[in-house]
C-alpha cells in the first residue's frame, strides 16, 4: 500500500488513542487542532436540541477529520467519535507550519481536501430530494474508503445519516448485495462494484 500523503502530521507527535464509543471532539467547542486518524474508524455526527442524531461521516485511517472548524475559527459543526479502536495526532497551528515549511506541497493537498468535504456535504443537502435507495447509494458511496472498498458501520447508523428507518435500509441493502453491487456481513460492508452503484446513482428512472 502507498505510504499515505498526511503521514509527515504524524512524524514525532505523541499518538492518542480512543476507545469505541470515546469522544473524540465535541459539536458548538473550539477547534484548537484537527486529527489525522493513524489507525481505526470513527464517526462525525451532528446532534439536534431534541437528542437526535445525524451522522456525516466515517473517516477512517489516513484521512483527516475536524480540520474546517479549526481553520475558520468558528465553533465546530459536529462531534466526533471512534467507533472502533483509533490511534489519532492532533494537529495545532505551530505544527502544521512546521509540517507546511517542510512539506509545502501538503498545503494544495488539504485545500483539495477540504472542497471534496465541502462538495460531500452539499451531496447530504441534495440527497434530501432523492429516493431513499438512491440516498443509501450515494452515502454509501461517500463512507466506503478507496481503495479497500470495505467499512464497519451498522444499518442504523446508515439510516440516521439519511434521514430513512433500519428496515428500509436492510431492504435497500438486501437489493444492493442481489445485484452484485455490495456484500454485506456482521457489522461492516464492502462495495464490490463501485460503476454497477454509481451508474444507478446517475439513472433517472
């Protein structure tokens, strides 16, 4: 496997390690630091007045999670936690300078990073309007990581993410998995056609 781009965050910084079900930041808190995520998978969410929860993402290891909030300065928009075990690196401003003096090509890298989130969190606002198998496809198709194709996360925690219930989205996967598209398992799915899902996606009918 190609050594992942943000490993120069990670290069003498102390490892922090969460547990399943540990916070890892919390939703309307400064962001003083971001994370890249060493090892595992964990789960940024948003959760309502009303004690509702709405899941964005599940990042998982080599990609960065909470970095918005920290560079514009505002409070964060969601909250995260490890879903299974994590090995992070926060990352405050000194060090990314330093990481940025010593990697400058790092610097277009997470700008790039940061419009694909931005351009991925447009999809939730858009997928509000879809059918509910075609908002299943297209958040599977957010969460599954290239090029492993494979991640752990629950019916329910898919269904909370687009607004549908556990049994549609048992039935939805179920048609996935009949086609080819997917195979699901205990806890975890993998996409085993990413054009089959894709071009359902796109189809109009």
């Amino acid at each position: 496997m190609l050594r992942n781009i943000w490993t120069p965050l990670a290069d003498g910084q102390p490892i922090l390690h969460k547990e399943p079900g540990e916070l890892i930041y919390l939703q309307d808190t400064r962001a003083d630091c971001f994370y890249y995520i060493v090892s595992g998978t964990a789960k940024c969410f948003i959760s309502s007045p009303e004690g509702e929860e709405r899941i964005l993402t599940l990042p998982h290891a080599g990609e960065l999670m909470g970095e918005a909030a920290f560079f514009d300065g505002q409070p964060r928009v969601s909250s995260a936690m490890a879903v299974t075990r994590c090995q992070l690196v926060a990352v405050d401003r000194q060090h990314l300078t330093q990481v940025f003096a010593a990697h400058p090509d790092l610097a277009i890298a997470m700008l790039e990073d940061l419009a694909r989130r931005v351009r991925m969190l447009s999809g939730h606002v858009d997928g509000d309007f879809l059918q509910a198998d075609k908002r299943i496809a297209r958040h599977l198709l957010t969460i599954l990581p290239w090029p492993e194709d494979t991640v752990r996360c629950t019916h329910e925690e898919i269904g909370a993410s687009v607004g549908v219930s556990r049994v549609t989205v048992s039935r939805v996967l179920g048609e996935f998995d009949k086609k080819g598209w997917i195979r699901t398992g205990y806890k975890s799915l993998k996409l085993t056609d990413r054009r089959g899902l894709e071009g359902f996606l796109q189809d109009e009918h």
